[in-house]
C-alpha cells in the first residue's frame, strides 16, 4: 500500500469544490428507469446513454471523479475510447462500484446486508489496470419498528471495513457509503439517532480492519425525515442536523464527505448541501461535496429518451445541475433561481 498515492487522490477527489457524478447504476437499475421513459433496455443504448455522460464538453469544470459500474468501465465511445480514457482525459478520475448488491440478513426480518466480498481482491487488481484509481461499497440501513438492529449495523460496517481495507492493499481510495434509506415514518431525529449509531459503528470497524482514515471518503446520507413523516424538515434543520452528526462522529483527518442523494430531488439535495456549506465550511475539518446519481442525471435522462438529436440539450440540462451543486460547495447555490425548496 501506498499511503501517500491513497492520500493524495483521496484529497485530489474532494479538490477545488468538486464532486464525484455516480453513474455506477446496475443494469437492471437503468433497464427501470429506462423503461419508465419508453427506451429500449438493451446494452447499446445503456452505452450510448453513458456516452452522452462522459462525453459531455466541460465535465471536468464540476467533477474530480465519477463512479462506474463493471459493465461501463468496459464500454468505449462510438470512435473506440475507452471510458476511462475519455473521463482521464477530461481531468476526472475514473472509480468503479464493487459490491454486488444487497440480500435479506439471515435473523434479521426487514433488514439488509451487502455481498461482494468473494474474489474481491482479484476484481480489484483489474479495475486498477483498467484506470479505476477509487472504488465504492454501499451498505443498506432501513428505520421502522424494531430496526435497525445492532446485529445488521455492525454485519454491514465489517463488510465495508473489510471491502476499504481491499481497496487500500489495491492501491484504489475506498468509498465507504452507509446508507439510510429515506423510506419510511421517521422524524429528523430518529433519522440523527441511527445515522449517528451506523457511523460510530462503521469507523469502529474501519479501524479495526487498520483501514488508513486520510485515504478514504465517506459517503453518508444526509440526515433527513422519512419520505412518509407527516413533518418534513427545513433546508436548514437538515444541514444543522448532519453536520451536528458528522462532527459526532467522522474524525478530522477523513478529507471529504461526498454524499449520497438517497432519491432526492436534485433541487432539494442541492440546497441542503448549500447550506451546509454556506453556514459551517469554514469551520469543518473536511470537505462536503456531492455523489449524486439521480439528482444529476434525471432530467437529462427525461430529455435524452434514447433519442440522438437530444443528446446536446441532455448534456446541457446534466451540466446545470454539476454547476448548482458545484456552487452548493462554495456556499452559493441560489435555489431561488432553480427550482422550489423548502
């Protein structure tokens, strides 16, 4: 392991108020979304869909790296350019998902654990010789009744634990991104309460398995009320509220935390970010960025509909929405000028 190369692109990531654009969607994830707007799902327009992504003119501008999955990192442009190449190019580091999807949690009624561990190392070593320099593993944890419970918590914060550890020996910054989930009845500090538990627990494992903390990112949910919680909280509850818990709990020499957008709109996500920016930056010891998937790419995904002469006005649509979060990182996206948020 290299520490000072680990050090130095986990910090290059988290650079000059960038973010990372998560295109690291499964195929039968696109295969979905594709069929909700009437595009063919097959693996030609999977390519030309990611093509229109990493081809887009100006993409280094707003992001340090973006996140692919086993099937795009092996996918080239129409004229033969590997995808790798084509983000390298642009300035953007390329990085890869690795676990392989969540399954039930034997014991455990309603609650999830993630695989991917098996031959992991070997994965690893070819994503490397493929361009990929950081890798992400995430982790699912659900709110209702009884859970989450400290056996799933801790299940899944040794596989992350285990899954950065790989990543380090590899030469690749490990993502490690625990997810909870925004399903549900729960209030803002329910959501706190567990967000804060998951992540004692998951830095707990992290140093356990002597996972290098300056060679890693954090990915985490911001804390928020369930999606079904009759009282939704403010843009500025939820920016006190996660940056409370993430000062609880993620040490100062993590370089950045890169957050998920967890089915938020792309309006809301972005002035939440803003304003978590806006009101502590200058007193927090990491970066806050972004790793957003939908909130970026869903309207230029509505635009695009498989359909060629789109593909400038698709671009255009994904770059506003890379530039709105590229200002959330400075404190100065005006969401009056976007879109309604709360």
């Amino acid at each position: 392991m290299n520490a000072q190369a680990l050090i130095d692109t986990a910090r290059r990531l988290v650079s000059d108020d960038k973010g990372l654009l998560a295109m690291d969607e499964s195929n039968p994830t696109c295969n979905r979304r594709f069929a909700q707007l009437g595009i063919p799902q097959t693996e030609e327009t999977r390519r030309a869909y990611r093509e229109l992504i990493v081809t887009t003119p100006g993409l280094g501008k707003y992001l340090n790296g973006a996140i692919l999955y086993d099937e795009t990192i092996r996918q080239r442009t129409k004229d033969g350019v590997s995808f790798c190449d084509a983000l390298s190019g642009a300035g953007i580091i390329p990085g890869i998902k690795v676990d392989i999807g969540t399954t039930d949690l034997a014991g455990c009624p309603g609650e999830k654990i993630t695989e991917g561990l098996d031959g992991l190392r070997d994965r690893l070593k070819e994503y490397f010789q493929m361009g990929a320099r950081f890798a992400k593993w995430r982790a699912v944890i659900t709110i209702g009744g009884d859970i989450p419970s400290t056996g799933c918590i801790e299940a899944n914060a040794q596989a992350l634990a285990r899954y950065a550890a790989l990543c380090q020996e590899a030469g690749m910054v490990p993502i490690v991104e625990p997810e909870v989930l925004m399903d549900g009845e729960h209030t803002l500090q329910q959501c706190a309460e567990v967000t804060e538990d998951v992540l004692r627990i998951v830095f707990k494992q992290l140093h356990a398995q002597r996972v290098l903390v300056e060679g890693m990112l954090l990915k985490p949910n911001m804390v928020l009320s369930g999606l079904a919680c009759a009282t939704q909280a403010t843009v500025a509850a939820v920016a006190d509220a996660t940056v409370s818990c993430l000062l609880r709990t993620v040490p100062a020499a993590v370089p950045g935390i890169t957050f998920l957008s967890g089915g938020q709109s792309g309006e809301l996500a972005s002035a939440r970010l803003n304003a978590m920016n806006m009101r502590f930056k200058s007193r927090l010891p990491w970066a806050l960025a972004f790793s957003f998937a939908r909130a970026v790419q869903q309207p230029a995904l509505e635009i695009w509909r498989g359909e060629w002469a789109n593909v400038v006005a698709a671009q255009q649509a994904l770059l506003h929405r890379l530039r709105c979060n590229h200002a959330a990182c400075r404190g100065e996206y005006d969401a009056a000028r976007d879109g309604p948020a709360v």
